[in-house]
C-alpha cells in the first residue's frame, strides 16, 4: 500500500510539468512568440509543427530507452532526478528575449524549442511510465493517476491566476516579464520534478528484453487497445490544445483586452484559471465517477460529451466583456469534464501497457506510456500551429521590425479575425470530441 507522501510525491511531477512548463507553453507561447519575442505567424506554426517531427522519433525512442534503464534508483526515477535542473532551465531560457534580428530570434527560438521538447520528452515518458511499476492495483492505480492531475491542475491553478500579478510586480516590458517569470518557474519546477524522483518507489520489476529489438515497435502497431487509446489521446489534446493556444487572443481581440471586475484582473491566464482550479476538484473525484458509472470507457464518454456540449454553448455567447461571467461559467461546466476524464486517459494506458505485457511476454511500459507523452505534444502544438496558421490566413501578421528590433502586430480584417478566435475556442474543439467519442466506442478494454 503507498503512502500518502508517495501519492503526494509522485502528484508534484505533474505539478512541474503539466502544471508549470506544459501550461505555460500551452497558453503563453503562441501570443508570446507572435506578440512579444517577435516571430511571425508563419514561423510559430513552422517551428510547432518542426517539434512535432521531432518529438514522432524522440518521445518512443525514449519510452525504448527508459525500459532498458537500471541503476540503483530503480528505472524510471533516475530520469526524474537528473533531468530536473535541465527541464528548469531549458523552460527558463525558452521564455527570454534576445536582442537579435529577425534571423537570430529565429534560430534562438528554433533551438530551444526543440531542446525543450527534447528534455521534457526525457523528464515526462519515465514520470508517466512510473504509474505502471508502483503499483500492480487497479484501484490505487486510478488514486495515482488522481493525485497526478489534481497536482497538474492545482500548480496550473496557481501559476496561471498569479501570472498577471506576477508581471506587474516585476513591471518593465512584457520581454523582461516572461524572462523574470520564467526563470521563477524554471526553479520551482526543478525541484517539485526532483521531489518526485526521490519521494516515489518502484515496487514492480519490469519484465525487461535481454537487448535491444524493433520488436516492441512492430508490436505496438499490432496493438488494438493502444493504436486507439493514442488517437484518444491526441484527441484530448487538441482540445485542449486549441482552447488554451487561443485564449490569449480572445481576451486582446475579443473582449478588448483584460476585464477587471471588483478589483479582479482578468487576463487570459486567469480566464483559464477557473477551469484550472475544477479540473482539480473533479479529477480529485474521477475514481469515484468511474465507479459510479461502472466502467472508465463510459465515465470517459460522458465526461466527452459535457465537453462537447459546453462548447457549443460557448459559441453563441456574445463577443462583449459584460457577459464575462457567463463565459467563465461556461469553462467552468466543460472543465467538469475535462477533469472528469484526464486521469482516466492515464490510468487506461497503464490498462494497455498491462494488456501488451500479457500478449507479448515483455514489460513495455516505457513504450507504451511515450506515445501519451507524444499524443500530448502532437495535440498541443499540432493545435497550437494550425491556431497560428488560420489567424494569419482571417488576417492577423505579427513579426520584427528588422530596422528597429521591435515586435509588430497588424490586423488587415478585425472581424474575421474575431470570429476565427471565437471559433477557435469553441467550435473546432467542439468537432474534435465528436472524433474521439467515435474513437472511444471502438476501443476494445472494456474495464
């Protein structure tokens, strides 16, 4: 039976990072690479859609990898341990400014990119392998994956409510904010990711191949369970992947800029806060969903579709601050499902990783808990660019100024580019729960 300070611990790498370095590079980095470090459109979808290349080969290399590890602190853990101060300061660097040109911002912002992707790819797929050796219980396993999300969603609670406050304290321009914050969070993330390493334990031995093979790769490919639950989890990322990429556009070009009410500042950060802090209290209460429903595949189906509904509904809300609390309770509603089914994703992958152990006679756990790494990357930044790519194509243009260094904005034609945003945040995720309530009516595990 694990502990609490267990269940805490391994809470905390999802603290770091889903709740500090993903959530920010999922709200921040599109407006922030447009409208403060100075790329272009076409350039920030380029270099999303470059990472998603990239992360295709890294993220099962390093599940391979993370699988064949042992060392004395077991063989998930140690990435965890040593990976820490790199994830730190990589996110840290990623969120500076240089006083380069157009061509060096570019490069810049190109390499650590894809730097960062490569150390949260060797950070995150032994945290999410993790869940698959600490416990060989089907219930506490479900406890973990909640603990999991309630740590993600409780740190992205608190980073992205405090993130406006945080920026006027630090004052100067918005670039010597995002650096100053960056390196703050690039700290605590640092050490909430070492925490887990030393506060879990690997109590299950995997079942390890005597050498490396392709073999677990071909049979990845002949594993029903796992192809569908993977474009499940893309799904789920692009969901939210679109809704977060586009908030900061829809509070600047929708509702014209922050809303303060009572004293309250609300920005794009805060605005998806309140979801943040139900997505908490409810994937605290996922386990007890699931049963109540009889099964993780059902409670995941309707948790879908208050998503689905809810954004609907978003759409047909009018473009006006004065119905900001309607909006804020209408991502309240979809958050309910949101947290509902983000810790079922996970603990069904530790279904499958169990289901490709008894059918192959290897653990690869590694393997299989990569491609729900990757399926959050591929979602999050596929969304991120195409976000990109169709504000640029209703008429937003964002670059530097290569005689003065500047950022500059244009917006040729500012209704259409109002409805995409809107569109964006509430339509296009929308259709994409449609796909995944099919997909999730093909999945076989039945549990």
């Amino acid at each position: 039976m694990a502990s609490l300070k267990e269940k805490i611990g391994y809470a905390l790498g999802d603290a770091a990072a889903g709740g500090i370095t993903w959530k920010v590079m999922s709200i921040a980095f599109p407006l922030f690479f447009t409208n403060v470090f100075g790329l272009t459109v076409a350039d920030t979808a380029t270099l999303m859609l470059i990472a998603r290349m990239f992360d295709v080969v890294t993220d099962p290399l390093m599940g391979s990898l993370a699988d064949r590890t042992q060392s004395r602190w077991g063989t998930y853990r140690p990435w965890l341990i040593f990976g820490a101060i790199p994830l730190g300061l990589v996110f840290a660097l990623l969120l500076y400014t240089p006083d380069f040109g157009p061509v060096g911002k570019r490069i810049y912002a190109y390499t650590l990119y894809l730097l960062m992707m490569a150390v949260y790819t060797a950070v995150n797929v032994p945290y999410g392998s993790l869940l698959g050796v600490m416990t060989d219980d089907d219930n506490e396993k479900n406890q973990f994956s909640s603990f999991r999300m309630v740590g993600a969603y409780a740190m992205g609670f608190i980073t992205l409510l405090s993130f406006p406050y945080l920026q006027k304290m630090v004052g100067g321009t918005e670039a010597h904010q995002y650096a100053v914050l960056g390196a703050g969070l690039g700290f605590v993330a640092t050490i909430m990711t070492l925490a887990c390493g030393l506060l879990t334990k690997e109590r299950l031995k995997p079942i390890r191949a005597e050498k490396f093979s392709f073999k677990p790769f071909a049979d990845l490919l002949k594993n029903k369970p796992w192809i569908y639950l993977t474009l499940i989890g893309i799904c789920t990322n692009f969901f939210n992947g679109f809704r977060y990429a586009v908030a900061g556009y829809l509070m600047e070009y929708c509702l014209h800029g922050d809303v303060t009410v009572s004293g309250l500042i609300i920005n794009y950060t805060v605005f998806m806060t309140f979801g943040e802090v139900t997505c908490m209290i409810f994937g605290g209460l996922s386990p007890k969903f699931t049963q109540w429903m009889g099964s993780k595949r059902k409670a995941f189906a309707v948790a879908a579709i208050i998503c689905m509904v809810t954004s609907i509904a978003f759409f047909f809300v009018p473009m006006d601050p004065k119905y900001i609390w309607v909006l804020v309770g209408i991502v309240i509603l979809t958050s309910v499902g949101v947290g509902f089914y983000s810790p079922l994703l996970w603990s069904m992958y530790a279904d499958v990783a169990d289901y490709a152990t008894e059918m192959n006679g290897t653990s690869s756990t590694g393997l299989i808990f990569s491609s729900g790494t990757m399926a959050q990357k591929f979602g999050t930044a596929i969304s991120g660019s195409l976000v990109a790519l169709l504000l640029g194509i209703a008429g937003f243009i964002s670059g530097t100024d290569p005689a003065t260094g500047q950022t500059v904005v244009t917006i040729t034609d500012e209704e259409s580019v109002r409805n995409m945003v809107w569109a964006l945040f509430s339509l296009f995720p929308a259709a994409i729960i449609v796909i995944m309530l099919y997909l999730l009516h093909l999945y076989p595990i039945k549990k």
